[in-house]
C-alpha cells in the first residue's frame, strides 16, 4: 500500500474512531476547562488556545509511542526474509484494524482487555499529570495533553499496532500523527457544536457504522496484494547478480 494511501487510512481510523473519543477524552477535555475563568470558558475564541494546546500535546504523545515502536519493530523485522516481514505486516495491521471495527461496533469487547493492560502503566503516569492542575495557561495544557496521551485507549493501541507493523522510525511516527489528526475534529468541536457530535456519535448506528468501516479497512489489509508500504521497497529490489566468470 502507497505510503500516502496508508496515511491516508490512518487519518480516516482517528476521525472515524473518534466517536469513541467522546466518551474518554472528552470528558477530559471538560475537565481541562475548569481551571478557566468563566470569561474565558464562554469565549471560543480565547478558549480555543487551551484546546489547541491540548491536543498538539495529546497528538506529539502519540506520535512519539508510534516512532518507538516503529524503531523496534525495525530491529525485529530486519531478522525475517521479506515475504515473511510481508505477512506479518498484514496479519499485525489488518488484525487489529478488524478487531478495533468490532470494537466500535459494540461486537466484540477485546481491545478492553489492552486497556485493563495498558491501566497499569496509566496508574504509574497518571500522577504527573496532576501536576498541571489547575489548568491557567496554554503551556499547561500541553503539558497536560502529552500526559494524557498515553491514556489507555483501544482506539489508539489500534493505531500503534499500524506504527508496530510499519517497520520504520519515522513511518511510525508519521501513522500516528495523521490519525492524531483525525481525531482533532471531535475534539476541538466546541459549544454547540459540541453537544451536536455527542448526541450524534451516541448513536448506536453512526458507532456501528463507524465500526464497520474500519472492519472493511482491516479487510482489505488483509485480502490487498503487495506488503506495507514500508517495507515495499526492499521486497522489490532486485536480486544482486551473479559475477560472471
């Protein structure tokens, strides 16, 4: 798959995936504003550099987890022949892409069991975050958001799961950060826009919907010829020739 095609996804799962967003983060995001003045809380305009920071640093967290665990599946994929990097790439993206569809769904509830995993590093992180409590500036919503990114998500283990597969640093990084993008419109709504999205992804056909979409994804991962678009190009390079006597 293109690299941009696959960035591509990874932003149509964030902003697809978002609607699970709203139960988790947005709460958060709710929490974030009460530090605020009420001057400042009714104002969309001076309210929204508090949002903004928040989620760059929610976002750069993300990309952060993708380009570590891109780095370590480079070492560990660099061990396998490409054909077999090729498969494992596929079953890694296009399982969990599956799975996080019928997780949206409300089909299946197994990604829940990463976040009980994943709770146990958040009891150890959570504590930091405190500290940035009240939130009166920008620069602590920052630092609030890159706290808070690393949240136990199934959402965003899903992603990471892609940034596993990719093979790369940088790749890893690049998937998380475009589906950090894709979330950023739930998150940033504000007001009655707001309300409007909540009431709109509480509904069991938009989440399924959603779901389904991403299951489709995960298919197509699957059933698509050719590997990741990280790894295309060293199973396309040519066999080095003979020397001729």
């Amino acid at each position: 798959m293109p690299t941009e095609i696959t960035l591509v996804s990874a932003f149509l799962v964030g902003l697809l995936g978002s609607t699970h967003c709203l139960g988790m983060c947005g709460g958060i995001v709710g929490a974030l504003t009460l530090g605020l003045h009420d001057d400042i809380r009714r104002s969309p305009v001076r309210l929204f550099p508090y949002l903004a920071a928040y989620n760059i640093g929610r976002i750069a967290s993300y990309a952060i987890a993708g380009a570590l665990l891109g780095a370590l599946s480079a070492k560990a994929l660099s061990l396998a022949p490409p054909a077999q990097v090729r498969w494992i790439v596929k079953l890694v993206t296009g399982g969990f892409m599956i799975a996080l569809g019928l997780y949206l769904a409300g089909w299946w509830p197994g990604l829940t069991a990463l976040e009980r995993l994943g709770g146990k590093l958040w009891t150890r992180i959570e504590p930091f975050g405190r500290r940035f409590l009240p939130v009166n500036h920008p620069l602590k919503a920052l630092a609030l958001g890159l706290v808070w990114g690393w949240l136990p998500c199934g959402l965003v283990y899903s992603a990471l799961a892609w940034s596993l597969a990719s093979g790369d640093a940088v790749q890893g990084a690049a998937l998380m950060l475009a589906f950090g993008l894709g979330t950023l419109p739930m998150l940033l709504a504000m007001g009655a826009a707001a309300r409007w999205l909540g009431q709109v992804a509480r509904l069991v056909w938009v989440r399924r919907g959603a779901g389904v979409l991403i299951l489709l994804f995960g298919v197509y991962t699957l059933a698509a010829p050719g590997g990741h678009a990280g790894h295309d190009h060293a199973a396309h390079q040519p066999m080095p020739q003979e020397n001729q006597e």
